[in-house]
C-alpha cells in the first residue's frame, strides 16, 4: 500500500501558473490527479500554498493540504504534508510532480513496489535507457549509474558513464550512450527518511549539480533503481512541452 503526494506550487520561473494551464480544456494538475488516482495509491493529496490550485484540485475531486510558502523544493512540502497528517514511520509516500501529466500510473505503483521489497532502502526511483547521443549530452537530461544490485551510485546532468575509448578527442560518437540511464524524476519514500531527508542541509554536490537526490546520497542513504516498466510520457518545463502535450491530446488547449 501506498499514497501519492503531488506538489504543486503556482509559481514557475520558467512558466508561471503552469499546473492550471489548460490542456483539452482542463486545467493540468486534472490530468496529473488522474494519472495518480489511477495508479491504485490507498490515498492521494495535493500540497500547495496557493488557494487557486486549491480550489482545482477539489474540481478534481482530491484531498488538498496547504503548506507553508517557504518550501523550496517538492520534498519539503510532501514531509510538511506527512508530518501533519501523522503517516506512520514505514509508510510509503510516491512523488508525483504537478507537472507530469503523461506519467503512466504503472510507475507509480512500480516505484512504490521497489521500496517494499527493499526493506533497507529509503527511497525507491526508476531509470530508462538513453536513446540517443544528444540526449546524453543534453545536461536536463539527469543521469544515473547503479551498482550490480541496483542501488544508485551516482546521478549527473554530465554524460555518464563516459567511454573513455569510444570518446575519441573527447567527442562520443553514436553509441557512446550504450549502457547509460536516463533518471526519471518519480521516487517512493519511506516517511522517516523523507522527514530525515527535509531536515538534512544542502549537499555541496547537490548544490553544484541542482539535484536533490544527492542530498541522500551524500549522507549515507540508500536509493534504490530499477529501470521503468514503460517508458514515461512528456514532462512540462516550458511552453513547448505544453504544446507538445496538447498535439498529443487532440491540439486542444
């Protein structure tokens, strides 16, 4: 068993109000709440600080908690929500982020179930193999190495793992990316170490790379990877994704 929290903040250096813009005519954070009520979690809660999500996450039809404005990350939010709600220690939280509505729901329960099957672990992510050289290359496109038992070692917006004989002059060639992972942004949290994790500092190479996962890393916790059942859909940073989302829905905005 398992819940899903969605963070969801109305602002967005990139693209403002991004979780109510309207694809086929529902706000965004619709088709992320449906996506997660369908992916058999036992409860489901938005996170937010803005009253306007609020009010589009109860159109949907789910539980909304309002938390503080301060948070800076998503993680901070969903331990705010697990403390106030008094989750149980063991208990399994999935992060959705607001801005995934093409995550396919089977993720979410797999994530969840990579993390009950290891006990030890604090957090559970999935990983799916690059596909081509730019996208190893491309620095948003987080990397990750893991070791023979699938615990993570390593994540990077660098090119990683680097073929250091297939680079020649320091430039891949066309299967250099053979073998390397692509990070997919979804992770199951067992509720001690998310509240651990919200309360733990910045780690120099979490602040030299912009991922917070390497907070955990850097103080001893363990992440468990395993590569995604599917591969998941577009993400929404920008105008262009949104765009891209909306011609896959029909080209209704």
């Amino acid at each position: 068993m398992f819940r899903v929290v969605i963070p969801a903040r109305f602002d967005s250096a990139r693209l403002p109000g991004k979780v109510l813009l309207p694809i086929s005519g529902r706000p965004m954070l619709h088709w992320v709440c449906e996506r997660a009520l369908a992916s058999g979690a036992m409860q489901v809660v938005v996170a937010t600080d803005d009253e306007r999500v609020r009010a589009a996450a109860a159109q949907a039809g789910v539980e909304c908690v309002m938390t503080a404005a301060t948070h800076v990350s998503g993680t901070d939010r969903i331990a705010e929500v697990a403390a106030g709600l008094n989750w149980r220690p063991a208990d399994i939280v999935v992060n959705l982020q607001g801005d995934e509505p093409m995550m396919p729901p089977t993720l979410l329960g797999q994530v969840a179930r990579v993390l009950q099957d290891y006990p030890d672990a604090d957090i559970a992510t999935l990983a799916t193999p690059i596909e081509s050289a730019a996208e190893f290359l491309d620095p948003n496109a987080v990397k990750v190495v893991m070791a023979q038992d699938g615990r993570a070692l390593l994540f990077s917006r660098a090119p990683i793992p680097w073929d250091r004989d297939g680079a020649s002059h320091g430039i891949p060639g066309p299967e250099s990316h053979g073998g390397a992972l692509r990070h997919i942004g979804l992770y199951a949290y067992r509720v001690r170490s998310l509240l651990r994790l919200s309360q733990l500092p910045p780690a120099p190479l979490e602040l030299r790379e912009k991922l917070e996962q390497l907070r955990a890393l850097a103080n001893g916790m363990q992440i468990r990877v395993a590569i995604a059942a599917e591969r998941p859909g577009v993400d929404v940073n920008t105008a262009a994704d949104l765009e891209r989302i909306r011609l896959l829905q029909g080209g209704k905005s």
